[in-house]
C-alpha cells in the first residue's frame, strides 16, 4: 500500500512538472529558427536587413547584431522602415540615411521620400531578410513596407526572405472590406480587409502568390519575387501573443503593450477625427474614446455603448489629461474600452458605433468623415455612414470580402 502511494505521489509531481513545462513553451520566431539551423539559409550571401526593434530573438537580442555577428553571414546593409532600425524615429516623422553607429553599416531610408527600395539601395545584396513584428492591422505601415521591398526584389532578382512573426491579435479575425480604387496609400496598400488575420510571413506569401504587389494591385496583376519564409516553431491560429512565452516590445511608440494591438483597430480609424481624441498622449493609447465636446457625458456615453451589448466589450466612464497630442494639458471626459472576451470582440465595429453614439447625444458635431475614407478605404462606407450615423447601414457592406478573403488566406496558412 504504501508503495502504491509512493508511486501516485511520483506520478502526480510528475504530471504537475510535465504541465509547468507546456506553460512555460516559448513560441520559436523565425530569427530564432534560423540561428538553430546555424543561418544556412544565408550563408555566402550578401545580406540586407529590413528590421525595428522589434527584430529580436527570444533572449531579446537584436537581429542585427544576431547577424552582423554570425561568422557565415555577410550582413552588408540595413533599411529603416517608419520609426527607424533602432526605434530612434518618432510616428510619422521621416527616416534618414545615415549609418549605423552600434555596427557602422549603411542605413537606407524607407520612411520618407523613399519608400520602395532603389537600385541603387539593393546593389550590393543577394538576399533582403524582412524581420519586424506586425500587429495585425492594414493600416500599420509596416506591412506596406515589407510589400514595396518584395515589389523591387521582384524586379531586381534579389530573393527576398520573411523571419515569421505571430499576429498578436491571433490568426482567426478577419474585419473590413477590401480597399477600393481611389484609396490606396501607405496605409492601404494593398487589396485587403483591414483585419486580416495572417502572420507576416502568411500574408508575405498571399500577397506573391497571388501577384498583388504594389499599391493597388488586384490578383495576378504584378510579377513575384523569390519568396521564402522561415516559419516559426510553436504557434498556432488561436494564440494571442500573451500565450506566446515572447517578451514584448513596442512595435511603435503607442502600441507599448501586446494587448494595444486589439485596441489599434478598435480606435485607430475614429482616431483620425479631429473631433474625438483616442487616449494617444495619454498612458491608454487607443483604449480611449473622449470626444472634444464636453456637453457629452461620459457616464451617459459609457451606458449607451454597454447598451449595444457588443460581444466581449465593456465600456467605462474615464477623465484623462493628455500629457501630449490632441487635449494636450486639458481633462477630457470619455469612455475606456475593456476586452472581456478578445475572440468574441469585433474590434473595427467600435469606430463606427462610437461615433453613432456620439453623434446621437450631440447631432450638431461635425464629423468630417472624408478624413477617413482612405484608411477605411471605400467612399461608400463613409458617404452612407454619413447619411444616418447607423453602423446598420455600412455592417454588410464593411464586412462584405471578409470571407471570401479569409477562404483566399487558407492556401497560405503555414500554421
């Protein structure tokens, strides 16, 4: 008898160790899997590197020092997207050339008024390797980037190589119709929903395969580069970075936080009226809606969102002082935006239907809604919103593509 004890006793920490290890599995990221195979891929190449901060392995060391110090790799330059290599750019403010000062590399600019890479800039290299943490949102410029490299690889012959990321927001949602003629930008580059529900390397390969390089390209319109992604170990379509074991780090300097990657698309679109600010300059970026009127009540406002019982969505009453940007220095009364439920959320609707509410207790604010068309990316979204300020009127409309594209995706899912 006691053996048997003994033995279930044995048996019992051993199945408790056996799941603290699962819990404690770290996600592989390309960069990481690469090193394992001791850079093999690249080796007697002459290396370009697309990459932030961001670009690291799991010991939080910098892909480019990874490489630059890898005695088989020849890492000969480097190319700044928005907020440069090394972070040290703010939002919206353009990149320079210059060189690197940790490994004296050059660094070419593709945040400014060059954002396609050059011949002249892609001369020297065999092999471009992209490697940046997205966050799953069309209008995050770095995805634009990555396609306008992969573009001039395409026409220059360079291969062109993805180190894969995870999606933080997961590998499921998929929001917002297909950009239409006329919209296109450097926030909407490419014919896709706004959430599009892929990891970078998967939508890297969506985008080649079907020759939609370029801005505004339909399917089979452009040529394809030499693609090759370096998937990652350990991931899967229903992780949230949280569940990755991966350490975070500010993919721009409002998106601090892992879970700021759900609140981006809930506000990112909303943000751009000159009439409601979303919390950046304050220490909730894009968690915040408060608008510039202050005859709204927050506590008002807050019910009358919680009364539209969104899925995994709460709303809260909130005063805040930005310490920058829009409200700067003044206290601002709005609502905060809580996930209860990130899967169940629908993330892009709360743009919409904060402005339904809004304009519900003030009719007389203006909301100019021109200033979003481009990055909502269809004008008969914001000309019919315009005319009720009913989300019921644009909801088939905004999700029209959704699962066409989703069904498109599937041929390129590597996870």
């Amino acid at each position: 008898m006691k053996n048997f004890i003994k033995g279930s006793l044995i048996l019992v920490i051993l199945l408790i160790s056996l799941s603290c290890q699962s819990q404690e599995r770290v996600v592989k990221t390309g960069i990481d899997v690469l090193k394992e195979s001791n850079f093999s891929y690249l080796e007697g190449k002459r290396v370009g590197l697309i990459t932030n901060p961001t670009g690291v392995d799991r010991d939080l060391r910098s892909t480019i020092d990874i490489l630059y110090e890898a005695p088989n790799v020849d890492l000969v330059a480097l190319y700044g997207p928005e907020h440069g290599v090394r972070g040290d750019v703010h939002a919206g403010d353009q990149v320079s050339t210059q060189n690197d000062p940790a490994t004296g590399l050059p660094v070419y600019s593709l945040y400014g008024s060059t954002r396609k890479p050059t011949p002249e800039m892609l001369q020297n290299i065999d092999v471009l390797v992209y490697d940046i943490q997205d966050i799953g949102s069309r209008s995050f410029t770095y995805i634009s980037t990555m396609g306008l490299a992969m573009e001039a690889c395409a026409e220059l012959g360079i291969e062109f190589v993805v180190l894969d990321r995870p999606n933080p927001i997961g590998g499921r949602k998929v929001e917002g119709c297909y950009v239409e003629d006329g919209c296109f930008t450097f926030v909407s580059q490419f014919r896709i929903p706004y959430v599009y529900g892929l990891t970078c390397g998967e939508l890297a390969l969506l985008l080649n395969g079907e020759r939609m390089l370029g801005s505004g390209a339909r399917p089979g319109e452009t040529a394809q580069c030499n693609l090759r992604v370096i998937p990652m170990e350990g991931w899967n379509r229903d992780m949230f970075y949280d569940q990755t074991g991966l350490q975070w780090i500010a993919s721009s300097p409002h998106i601090p936080q892992a879970i700021t990657a759900f609140f981006y698309p809930m506000s990112g679109i909303a943000g751009d009226l000159s009439v409601v600010s979303i919390g950046v300059g304050y220490t909730l970026p894009f968690q915040l809606f408060a608008p510039a009127d202050s005859t709204i009540v927050p506590e008002e406002l807050a019910r009358n969102l919680n009364n539209l019982q969104l899925p995994g969505l709460h709303f809260r009453p909130i005063y805040f002082r930005p310490f920058y940007s829009r409200g700067q220095g003044t206290t601002l009364g709005g609502v905060q935006a809580h996930l209860t439920n990130p899967s169940a959320a629908p993330l892009t609707d709360v743009n919409f239907y904060v402005i339904q509410e809004i304009h519900k207790l003030n009719p007389g604010i203006v909301f100019n809604l021109e200033r979003i068309t481009k990055v909502v990316g269809s004008p008969f979204i914001t000309a019919k919103f315009a005319e009720r300020y009913q989300f019921s009127d644009i909801r088939d409309y905004w999700y029209k593509d959704a699962e066409a594209f989703r069904q498109l995706s599937q041929r390129y899912y590597l996870y």
